[in-house]
C-alpha cells in the first residue's frame, strides 16, 4: 500500500488481483418488478476484472498484478456504466479515496477508421471519442439529511470539442421518487439537468491519454470529503491538487431516515458517441480519520 497516501485509518484496500471487493452494478428502485426501474439506471453494466487486452497488443495487464477492475459503457451515444460500493459511516469525519485509474476510448479499426480526422503520427485520433468519468458519493448524515458529492472529467462534448477538466455538479441527483411524481426527466442520473455542472476551479487540464487508445498509463487521484461539513475538502490527479472547500454541495430538503449513516462511492464513465468507454482501475483504497 505503500503507493497511497491513507488517512489514519484504512477501511478497505481493494486489489482487484483478488475480486471485485464489493464494487457491484447500481441498480435503481423497483418495487419487485425490474422494468419499473428508472430508465437512467436501467443498464449501468456490471463490473468485469480485465487483464487490459487490446486488439494490436494482447493483454497490457494491470499496474500491479494482473487484473484491474474494468467499467464498460455499450456504444450508444449517453449510455454510462456505474459501480457502487456500500459503506456506512462510523463517525462523521474525513473519509479519502484513493485510486490509480485509466479512462480510455475503445480503439476503432481498419484504414478507415478514422477518416474524418487527420493522423500525424503523434495526436491521438481515439482522444474525442473519451465522453467523461465522475467519482460521486451518497452519503445519509446522522441527522439524517442526504447528499451526493459528483466529481467529472469531462474530456470532450457530444459535438467532439475537447474540455479536459473537473466539474461538479450544481443540482440534486433525482430521486425515483422525484421522477415518479414527474420533477425530473429520465436523463443524466447525477443531475436534474443535463448542463448542472460547473468547471471545479483550477480543474483544467488534460490527463495523459497517450498516442493511441491501446496505451494504456495510469494516473494517481485522491479525493477527501468531510462528511461532518457535508463537503469536499480536496481533490490530486497526479500533480495537480485542487482545492474543493469552497463548492457548495446540494442537499435534500428532506430527511432520509432510513439512510442514516450510509456511505456509499461511485464509479463511473459516459460515451458520448457510439463508441465504447472504458474507465480501468488497478486498485484503490478508502481511508478514514475515526
């Protein structure tokens, strides 16, 4: 564990050589009946555990070992694929997680592959087909209020124009509840609008996709939360360290009182063309200040 940085107490390490530790496909509420769940959270794919094999080179394998944790989106345009793993808080306090991660677009094949684009050899063709990943919580307060803390990378826009910064998110995440009543249109899970995001100060800036979507290199993030202040303290990706202390975090103008102490993370990642995502994680771990 010596490549995290933990906070005085570890709560899970999860090397995926050994199993997916827990991460499990988000499934929205249904009263028994599977076609009653919300067409946003319909089809958020399962977790596989992949050596990284690619077409051109065989199986990359993990940072570590052999196996990382794979999220996979199908080649629909919007379609995202979520992980969740489910924890409750002990004490309100700082809580960190920690992971080395890849976001990659699925490489396209054959001469014509990429015919609308010019390839000189160096610039990645497979860099705008990346859509965007978010790390997000769902965290019930002893209180019993609730909220969802929603982190993005949006690397590039449905039109193909290239962000390549953190966002968060300026809107609830919309209940079933809420949607049933007809507050919310199906769309985006995180957001009641497709737009409630905000660039995260100081959040610019492109990751190392590398020359071709075959390459894979990992990338170091550390994300603390204060779950007594209902915030985000801090956000690392690799050198870049941005101060989250200040973004206001929506809350729920109701209790949740069936949700008392959950602590729940998320995985995901988003195409916004019709061609695969792919968000790999070698390993990752959540530490606590309790």
């Amino acid at each position: 564990m010596d490549k995290f940085n933990p906070l005085r107490r570890v709560l899970a390490y999860d090397d995926f050589d050994r199993g997916i530790n827990g991460w499990a496909e988000l499934c929205g509420n249904h009263d028994g009946d599977l076609s009653a769940v919300r067409p946003s959270f319909a089809d958020l794919r399962p977790p596989q555990l992949s050596t990284c094999t690619f077409f051109d080179i065989g199986s990359h394998g993990a940072m570590d070992g052999t196996y990382a944790l794979k999220l996979a989106t199908r080649p629909v345009p919007g379609h995202t694929a979520c992980l969740i793993k489910r924890l409750t808080l002990a004490k309100e306090a700082l809580v960190q997680f920690e992971m080395y991660f890849a976001a990659k677009a699925e490489a396209r094949q054959g001469p014509d592959a990429y015919r609308d684009r010019t390839w000189d050899g160096n610039q990645d063709l497979s860099e705008r087909d990346l859509g965007s990943f978010t790390i997000s919580n769902d965290i019930g307060r002893l209180d019993g209020s609730r909220y969802h803390v929603a982190l993005r990378y949006l690397n590039a826009t449905a039109e193909g124009k290239l962000v390549q910064g953190w966002h968060y998110k300026t809107s609830l995440q919309p209940t079933t509840k809420m949607q049933l009543t007809g507050q919310v249109p199906a769309g985006d899970f995180h957001t009641v609008g497709e737009d409630d995001w905000e660039p995260v100060p100081g959040g610019g800036g492109a990751l190392c996709l590398n020359e071709v979507p075959t390459k894979i290199n990992w990338h170091y993030l550390r994300w603390t939360v204060d779950t007594a202040a209902g915030r985000s303290v801090e956000l690392q990706v690799n050198d870049r360290v941005m101060d989250l202390r200040d973004i206001p975090v929506p809350v729920y103008p109701h209790p949740y009182t069936g949700l008392r102490g959950l602590f729940n993370l998320l995985l995901d990642v988003r195409t916004n063309t019709n061609v695969r995502n792919f968000l790999f994680v070698d390993s990752c771990l959540i530490s606590v200040d309790w």
